[in-house]
C-alpha cells in the first residue's frame, strides 16, 4: 500500500526498518537513493521515510526490545542515509538564500533530527552551519561573530536540557540574532520554547523551511520570559545535586532496583536515572512547569517495566525527593505533581 500523504509503500518502510533492523547501511543507502532517483523528493525520504522510522528504533529501545547497541547501529544507519541523500543532487541555487546556524544545546546529542533540517534547509538553497551536538555557549558566540548568520536554528530534544538551551537563547539576545527553536524537548506545540523567548517555533523541517521563506524574524530585542525566582530555585537545585543525589541513595532500602548497594552494578543505571529524574525536576521548576518532571516519572516507569524492575519503586523515590525539598515550596509542588500523577491510572501522561 502507498501512503497517499507521501508516496512512501509500506513495502518500502518495511525494507528500510529491516536495513534498520540489520544494521545494514549500504543496503539503507541504496535503497533511499533509487527512491530519490525513481522521483520521491529528498525530503520526502528524509522526513517521511527516516525520521518516523528513528523515532520507532526509540521505542523499541524504551520497551526493552531492542538494546542501546542495536539502537546505536540503526541510527549511523540513518545518518548514512542522510549524508548520501545530501548528495544526490546540488541544492536549488534558485531558492531564498539565508545564513542559517543550526547547533544543539549543551548536554544535547541527539544530533539526527537537526542534521535532517540542515539537510532541508540546504536542499532548499539557505546557506546552512551545523555546530554539531553539544554546542556550549562559547561556540555559538564564535560562530555568531564570525558568520553572522541571520537565524540560528536550535534543536532540543529532551526537555531535561532547556536551562542549558537558555544559555544559547541569552547568547543569541545579547547578538540580536533571531532564534527558531525546535524538537520534541521544547515540548506540545513548542510551549517551553515561547517560554525561553524563541522568535519562531516549527515542529518539523517543512514548516520551518516554510517559515523562513515567507520572511525572517526581525533581530532579537526581547527579554528573557524564565522568572527571576525560577531561575534561583534552580541555580539552588544545581547547588544542591550531589547532596540531593547522595541523600536519595540513603533513603531507598537496599534491593530496590532504583537503588542498591555499591557491590550491585545496577548503581550505576540507579544513579543515572536518578540523575536525570533530579536534572527533570530542576528543568520542569526552571520553566514553571510540573509536567518535565512527570513526564520524566512516566519515562522512567516504561524504562522500568519493559525491564522486569518494579515501577513501584518510583514511589519511594519521589517520597524522598518530598522530603529532603520539603524547605523548597516552589520544587515541592512539582514532587507533589509527581506524586499524584503516579496515584494516577498507569498510562497516563506523556512518557
Ligand atoms: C537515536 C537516539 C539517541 C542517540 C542519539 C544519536 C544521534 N547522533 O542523534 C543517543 C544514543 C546518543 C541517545 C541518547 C539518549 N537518549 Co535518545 N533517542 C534516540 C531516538 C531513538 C531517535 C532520535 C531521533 O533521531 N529521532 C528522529 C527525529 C528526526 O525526530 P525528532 O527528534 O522528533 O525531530 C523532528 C522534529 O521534532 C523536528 N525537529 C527536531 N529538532 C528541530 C530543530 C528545529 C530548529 C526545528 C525547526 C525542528 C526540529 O524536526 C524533526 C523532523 O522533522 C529517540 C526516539 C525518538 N522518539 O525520537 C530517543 C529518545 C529521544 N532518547 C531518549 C533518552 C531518554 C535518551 C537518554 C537520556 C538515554 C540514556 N539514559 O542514556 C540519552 C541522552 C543523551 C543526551 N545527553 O542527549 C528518550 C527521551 C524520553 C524523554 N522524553 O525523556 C527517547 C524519546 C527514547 C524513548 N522512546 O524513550 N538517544
């Protein structure tokens, strides 16, 4: 059957999953370039063809059918196909110019999604720097003064990185260099992404090629949206992270898969998850909204499930986050969310 949006057979996706599947590049590259060569667009095999099928390898990993290897190798499979796509044929010199920077946050590496918009941008004849993943605010300032580009294009997928993505956003205010924020990280219809301040929000490549043809936003003159008490009761939770972490550890009885004694090698896994619920929680207060942290819980539990640990676990966890914040009002109220939101029927939530 062929999708009438956009042309792509199921046959065709099935034979690209099992390349995925596979590991198999060469056999993912050929297959992509005949479809570009038999008449699809570039975009469309990019947009329509590889991204959902990324975001597919992602569930798999989180429902434990899949492991972090497999993962890894599906996705250099997808940036093969990307860089050979690139090259199919040059970009439209016809088309609006425009000098775009697209880079990802600090702490950012999922990199596929803006090296797919680079690639649509380029195809569609705007001048286009990736930075790369993980790009810290020195970086972007180099690149700001020395290509001056007109936009900066920023990535953000996981929420958890949004106070890290404002120190972009505050670079590109101080240079009035207008920012079009996108991903899954700036949240339902980009919300987190107006609360930063972005100039442009657009939920995928096409809408964002769109956006800059029908003009540029004009250069940055406004101010940060994030409250002053936000912004310190996080800078307070960044202070706070190891004596929070190691005070989270105490708490949780031995045995619990969150949690366990420094002989069990699932320390690690617990610290690091336990990292990134307490990096959530910061984020979600940083932006004034509980759903980072529970949409984190709601991660976490399928993480747990799909692994044979109890998510029960996850109860006595925000227990102990309730009380060593209990002299934090504002960080309570997202822990108190958190709690209600796991009282609530499973499933429910966006993790
Ligand atoms: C591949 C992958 C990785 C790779 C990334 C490799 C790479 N070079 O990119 C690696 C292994 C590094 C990784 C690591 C992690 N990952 Co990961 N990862 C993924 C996966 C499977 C695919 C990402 C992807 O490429 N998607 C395809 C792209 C094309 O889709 P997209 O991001 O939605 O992008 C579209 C739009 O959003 C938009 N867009 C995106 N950016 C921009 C920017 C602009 C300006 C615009 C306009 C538009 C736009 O355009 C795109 C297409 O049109 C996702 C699953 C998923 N659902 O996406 C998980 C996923 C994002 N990862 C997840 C997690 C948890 C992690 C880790 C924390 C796991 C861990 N504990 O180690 C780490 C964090 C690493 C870090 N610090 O960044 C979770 C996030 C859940 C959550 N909300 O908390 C996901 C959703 C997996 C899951 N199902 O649970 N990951």
């Amino acid at each position: 059957m062929t999708d009438a949006v956009t042309g792509i057979t199921d046959e065709v996706r099935a034979a690209f999953d099992h390349h995925l599947t596979e590991a198999d590049d060469e056999a993912a590259v050929a297959l992509t370039v005949r479809l570009v060569e038999e008449g699809l667009s570039e975009e469309e095999v990019l947009l329509d063809l590889v991204a959902p099928a990324q975001i597919a390898v992602g569930s798999r990993w989180a429902a434990g059918e899949w492991t972090v290897a497999q993962e890894h190798a599906a996705t250099h499979v997808s940036q093969q196909v990307v860089t050979a796509i690139a090259a199919v044929r040059p970009p439209d010199g016809n088309a609006p110019t425009g000098d775009i920077a697209v880079a990802c946050s600090d702490g950012e590496w999922h990199t596929l999604a803006p090296r797919i918009l680079s690639e649509v941008l380029r195809l569609r004849g705007f001048q286009v720097r990736f930075l790369g993943g993980h790009v810290p605010p020195a970086r972007l300032i180099s690149d700001l003064h020395s290509n001056g580009p007109d936009v900066v294009a920023l990535s953000c997928t996981l929420p958890v990185r949004l106070p890290l993505a404002d120190r972009l956003f505050e670079v590109c205010r101080t240079a009035g260099v207008p920012v079009l924020a996108g991903g899954p990280g700036f949240g339902p219809a980009g919300m987190w992404a107006r609360t930063l301040g972005a100039d442009l929000y657009a939920p995928d490549a096409r809408s964002a090629a769109e956006l800059l043809r029908t003009g540029w936003p004009p250069r940055r003159t406004g101010r940060p949206s994030v409250d002053d008490r936000s912004a310190e009761t996080y800078a307070w939770l960044v202070q706070q992270r190891p004596a929070l972490l190691r005070g989270l550890l105490e708490r949780l009885p031995h045995g619990l898969a969150l949690a366990a004694d420094p002989a069990d090698p699932q320390l690690d896994a617990t610290v690091e998850q336990l990292g990134y619920l307490t990096d959530s929680l910061a984020a979600g207060v940083f932006v004034d909204d509980p759903r980072i942290f529970t949409d984190c819980l709601g991660f976490i539990r399928g993480y747990c499930s799909a692994r044979c640990s109890s998510p029960d676990h996850l109860d006595t966890v925000v227990a102990a986050y309730a009380s060593l914040l209990h002299d934090s009002p504002r960080t309570l109220a997202h822990v108190v969310a958190g709690q209600k939101w796991l009282a609530g029927p499973p499933g429910d939530g966006s993790g």
